[in-house]
C-alpha cells in the first residue's frame, strides 16, 4: 500500500481512493482536472487512467510524483514513444502485476496490468499476478 503523500487523479466512483484513505484525489466531473495542476509534489501516484489519454497522464504524473501506478493493459507500457517519455523523465518500470479483468469489462484477450514507475530506478522489471482469495 502506497504511504506518504499520495494523490488519485481518476478518483470517478471512489474504488481506488477508498483503498488508500486520505488521499489527495482529482476528477473531472468534480471541477478537479488533473492535467491542469499546476506545482505540487507527491510520492505516489495512483490511478485507472482512461487508456485514451494514457500518455498524456503518464507524463503529467511522472512531473508530480517519484512513483506512479496505472491500471492498462500491457502493451501499454511498451509503446515506444511512451517509453521515451520515461526515459526522458528518468523514470523506468519496477513491476508489472498481472490483474484479473472484471467480468463487466470487455474480455479483450490482452492482460491487464498495473505498473509501477519509479524515479530513478536502475533494476529489472518483476512481473508478478494478483491472485485474488476468495
């Protein structure tokens, strides 16, 4: 679990921000527009970023914060002009986790993963599954 400063910036019906109480959160709807925050500093980062704007968070979170951590389907994270973008920003993957896909999502036969971004980080990449207990 995510300590110390930590901001959601999808907060839409609450999941992750429940999870990690007292977060900072953003959302749209609510007149708080993430990529419009101007200044600040967090120590994580962590959302479900709509996968049509990916990008434009992944960038706009690794200028707020030393970690981030994004729900998105695998390929996502090897993209090349992304990974240019975490390079630039001295940023690599620490893990990839493989997540089971909810039943009302579409079934789209590619793995959801989240990702963890670190500032800094110089080692391999895990990749490890969540394994649900009933």
């Amino acid at each position: 679990m995510p300590s110390r400063r930590v901001l959601e910036p999808c907060r839409g019906g609450g999941a992750f921000a429940k999870a990690m109480p007292g977060c900072d959160w953003c959302d749209l709807a609510a007149g708080r527009d993430f990529l419009a925050v101007k200044g600040g500093h967090w120590d994580w980062i962590v959302s479900n970023p709509p996968f049509s704007r990916f990008r434009d968070f992944c960038r706009k979170a690794m200028d707020l914060a030393d970690n981030v951590v994004f729900v998105a389907l695998a390929p996502a994270w090897f993209v090349r002009a992304r990974r240019k973008d975490m390079r630039q920003a001295g940023f690599a993957l620490v893990e990839l986790c493989e997540l089971p896909v909810p039943p009302e999502w579409p079934q789209f036969g590619i793995e959801l993963t989240a990702g963890w971004l670190r500032r800094g980080w110089q080692g391999g990449i895990a990749q490890t599954r969540f394994d649900q207990q009933p």
